[in-house]
C-alpha cells in the first residue's frame, strides 16, 4: 500500500483517479479510498 493506485489497477478508470487524486491530497486519504474500493463487495 505504498502507491494506492496501483492497488486498484483492476477496478477501472474511475477508481484510479479517484484514488489519484485523493492519495495527491496524502497518504492517508488515498489509502483509506483504495481500502474501500477493494473491500467493496459489489465488485
């Protein structure tokens, strides 16, 4: 989890920006979009 977008590669491209961006804001921020993205259990 050092570069949370690449720990969403596979969720698409909106999942990557999102998680972009927010990690751009900090670390923290982008962990914690890129926790939730994976631990979705929709996808």
């Amino acid at each position: 989890m050092i570069c949370p977008p690449l720990a969403v590669l596979d969720k698409g491209c909106g999942s990557i920006i999102i998680t972009f961006l927010l990690w751009l804001c900090g670390w923290v921020p982008g962990v914690i979009a890129a926790l939730v993205i994976l631990n979705n259990p929709k996808n």
